[in-house]
C-alpha cells in the first residue's frame, strides 16, 4: 500500500537525518517548496492539456498530490507529541517537531489549492448542470477546506521568526488548534474513502489504527502528566 511505505519512508529519513533538519531546515524547504511546485504545476498542465506522466513517476506525483507525503509528515508530529518523551525516538522527533509540521504544510499546499480548484471548475458546474448533491463527496470537500484553513495558521506560527513575535501562552493556545487539524484530517480521508464505490477496507483500517492510537497514546499522557501534577502539589503541601 502506497501510504504505509510512504509513511515508513518518511519516518526512516525524519529519523536518521534528524540532525541535519534541525541544521539545514531551509535547504529542506526549499526541497518540500521545489516537489509542491513541480506538483502542481503537472496537475495544471494534466487538466488544461491532458498531460500524463508513466511509471514510478506518476506514482511519487499521485503520492505528492493525494497529500501521502504531508500526512506521513503530519503523524510523525503527532506521535512525537503523544510517545514517552523518555524514549529515544520521541525526543528525537521532538527535537524536529517544528520543522517537520513545515515540511508536512509545504507538501500540503499543492493538495488543497489544487483540489478546490478542481472542484470549483471541474466539479461544481458537472454537479450544478445535473442537478444532484453527492452528500459524502460535497461533505469530505468541506472538510477538507476547513482543514486547510485551519492548518495555515499553524503552519505560519510553527515558522520561528513568526513563534518569536508571539507571547509563549498565546503561542501555546493556537497550536491546541492542531488536534482539531488532525481530527478534522481523519475525518477528511474516512469521508473520501467512504465515497468511493468500493471502499478499500485496508486503507480504511490503517487510517483508523494510525489515528485511533494517537488519540489513545494522547489521553494516556494527559492523565499520567495530570496525575504527576496533582502528586507534586500534594508533596509541595506537605
């Protein structure tokens, strides 16, 4: 399945080049800029004068436009904020946290402006002439534009000279908005593959164990982080 090894992959270089992120972010940039570019710019050209791509290179585009790379990106921020933060690999992820949400926003981009697009001027005026209302598609297309909007701000306020104008506490208090990004993400592609004529059950399935075991790791570090707080302040009154 094209998401799991894009997945796997993505965490096997965040993890070994962990250094060299944290050193040469904007050379990463650039990288993840150059890819959405590139991207999107063959989906233009495929919609206007029906270009197509072959082979292993059509596949890394669809990787590239269908968001796979983003949302691989956007686990490992998950995950990194919801494991024992004693474990190496979590505070390895922590320590590139910021610059893999702007990795997984860079590669997200193409994906939303592209696919409105495509809806306002391929979809909407089909739909419009024919005079129907796909619940699940126009409900995944909401979604989504929700999510996006959602996710610029957090994509700006994760870049340094932006988190530095801002107060700690209110820096704090939009990047809460994240789980609602992520939920709203879900939500996205749960509806997206419901859509489909026949759904694809192991996609299904390994979206919801991804996310329903963030939510469960998230809940479970909540509680002990709450009950370490609440032990402090009972040794602090004694």
């Amino acid at each position: 399945m094209i998401f799991i090894c894009t997945l796997v992959l993505v965490s096997i270089l965040s993890l070994l080049f962990t250094s060299s992120i944290k050193k040469n972010s904007h050379m990463y940039y650039s990288l993840a800029g150059f890819i959405a570019i590139i991207t999107s710019i063959y989906e233009i050209l495929r919609i206007t004068s029906n270009m197509k791509l072959d082979g292993f290179i059509l596949t890394l585009e669809k990787t590239s436009i269908r968001g796979l790379i983003s949302i691989s990106f956007f686990i490992l921020v998950m995950y990194a904020g919801a494991l024992n933060s004693k474990w190496t690999i979590t505070r390895k992820l922590l320590s590139v946290r910021a610059e893999l949400a702007i990795l997984g926003s860079i590669m997200m981009l193409p994906h939303g402006v592209i696919y409105f697009v495509r809806f306002l001027i391929l979809k909407l005026p089909k739909i419009i002439s024919e005079g129907t209302f796909p619940i699940l598609y126009f409900t995944y297309i909401a979604i989504g534009i929700i999510g996006f909007i959602v996710m610029i701000p957090l994509f700006i306020t994760s870049i340094k000279k932006m988190r530095r104008k801002m107060k700690g506490q209110q820096w704090k208090k939009l990047q809460r908005w994240a789980y609602l990004f992520y939920f709203l993400a879900y939500a996205h592609i749960l509806f997206i593959l419901l859509n489909e004529k026949e759904i694809d059950w192991l996609r299904l399935s390994s979206y919801t164990i991804i996310f329903s075991g963030y939510m469960s790791l998230r809940l479970l570090k909540y509680k002990s982080t709450v009950k370490d707080k609440s032990l402090s302040l009972c040794r602090s009154s004694n």
